[in-house]
C-alpha cells in the first residue's frame, strides 16, 4: 500500500501526473531495481554521487557498485548489503518513474526523504504491511484526525484499500479526500452500518468504470449494466463492512450490523451528515468511495 500512497503524495506534491503513475504502474512490473536508487533510498548516497557514477560507467566497463567502492561513496559491505535486499513496491515505482523520465534522481531524493518525514516513517515501516504505520499513513494522507470519528474512519479506509489491493487491482492512486453533503451519482451503491455507532459507505463510478470494477470483483464478464452487477459491486461493500465490522467486535467489542445495500443510477445524493469522498483512480477510471462515520 506503501507505493500507492507514496503516488498519491507525489501526484500531490505536483511531481507528476495522473498518467505518469498509470503508466509507471504498468511499466514497473518489468522495472529491475537498480542500485544507485537503493543507496539513495537508505541514506548511503546522493543523487549527485549516483549520477556521477552513471556517467563514470560509460567510459569505464565496470558494475555501479565497484565504481561506487572504487570512488568512495560506499563500502563493499554496503554494497553486498543493499544487493542483498528485496525491492520494495514503493522503490520500484520511484525507479519506474525516473527510468522513464518523469523523476530525475535528484528530485526522487527529495520526494523519499519528504515522504518519510512528512508521515513519520522509517524504513521498517516501509518494508513492512504493520497495521500501525498503514494506519497513520491513512490518517495523515486524508486528514482523518480531524474527524469527529477519526479512529473508525483510519480503520475503515485502511481496511477498504487492504480489499482494493487483495480483490481489484493493486495499481492504483489515491486522491485527496473532499468532505461532501451531496453528491451527483451516475452508478452508486450503498449499505448503512448500525450499532455502536452509524456510518455510511458507498461506491460509486461512471457506468464503463462501474462495470470493470464489478468485473474484476467477480472475474467475470457481464453483458452491461444489470441488477447482477449492482449485486457484485455490493457484495465488495458487504465484504469490506463485514471484515470491519468483525475487527470492530473482536478487538473493541463494538457490535455493528449491515443494513441491505441500495443501488442508485443516475441520481443526485444527499447526506445528513458530512462525509468523506475518497477518489482512487485505477488504470480503468476514477472510482469513489464515500464513508462517514459519527461518534
């Protein structure tokens, strides 16, 4: 989740566009992690050491990590280390993006130090999946502390992106978040959650990019728009309020129910109480998804 999110933060930051990323989500499924972006990454370099090493290598016939030795910039077990080291989603899309020119590796410097420091995180969050760092990075990408419920809404939308990646697709980018009252819905649905607290949740897309995320759901094809493709959409909803309302129980003893969900087409939709819209764009189109939560 890690790489989405260090896209959304960059796409922010103005350091690249939404067709940047998408492409740079593809194209780093073939990326090789190179070392000179491993040895920034870890504080070893800098972009001007690994640039002058770039250029050193194309008058001399010898792997960047020996000219790195050779020029003092590293130790030959810093190298062995940093080779020894599995890539990480967030570092290849950053190599992604400077191989194919949208980053120099200056600027990808700047970003992944900024990055870390602006969410408080360290390399050992970012190794890892940890609840805990997934959790503030949530909370600091969308602001969530200051909502009025903003320990549910951290919860809730960690666990909504945990799905995203297990069940849709795990290229993706996330877009800052607009509080809303209303909203005009081509293809939406809903389902309420009731108990110890009420909440609403809602998916809600254009007709084309409602129907690939039905389809990727269900690994299946649909032959358009159709009450199964509500359902399917639904059931991504259901099994995301269900996981939640699960941890909710197990961990906190809250007890939570799911109304049935209510499919709308072609609607303007207005809310009692304000609510959170949070646009992730995948390769496929832009997909919303709307939660809000009272204490």
């Amino acid at each position: 989740m890690f790489a989405q999110f260090f896209g959304g933060y960059l796409l922010n930051k103005k350091m690249v566009t939404s067709e940047d990323l998408t492409q740079a989500f593809e194209d780093k499924k073939n990326t090789r992690m190179r070392l000179g972006v491993l040895a920034i990454n870890a504080g070893l370099m800098t972009a001007d050491q690994v640039e002058h090493v770039n250029i050193t290598q194309q008058s001399v016939d010898k792997r960047f990590g020996d000219l790195a030795v050779e020029l003092g910039y590293v130790t030959e077990d810093q190298v062995e280390a940093l080779l020894a080291q599995q890539p990480t989603e967030y570092l290849l899309l950053g190599q992604t993006l400077v191989n194919n020119g949208v980053l120099t590796n200056a600027e990808f410097e700047k970003a992944i130090k900024d990055y870390k420091a602006d969410n408080e995180l360290t390399d050992s969050d970012l190794e890892g999946s940890k609840n805990e760092s997934l959790s503030k990075l949530v909370t600091e990408f969308y602001h969530l502390e200051e909502a009025a419920n903003a320990r549910v809404l951290t919860d809730y939308v960690t666990m909504m992106f945990k799905n995203i990646i297990r069940f849709i697709d795990g290229d993706f980018t996330p877009l800052e978040a607009m509080v809303i009252r209303e909203y005009d819905a081509e293809y939406f649905i809903r389902q309420d959650i009731t108990g110890a607290y009420d909440a609403i949740t809602c998916i809600t897309a254009d007709k084309d990019v409602y129907y690939e995320f039905a389809k990727r759901f269900a690994g299946d094809n649909f032959g358009d728009i159709s009450e199964i493709v509500n359902e399917t959409v639904g059931e991504f909803l259901n099994v995301t309020n269900g996981l939640f309302a699960v941890n909710e129980s197990n961990e906190l003893g809250a007890e939570l129910t799911m109304t049935p969900q209510e499919a709308i087409v072609g609607q303007h939709i207005s809310f009692d109480k304000a609510a959170y819209c949070i646009p992730v764009v995948f390769g496929f189109g832009e997909v919303d998804f709307i939660v809000s939560a009272e204490p």
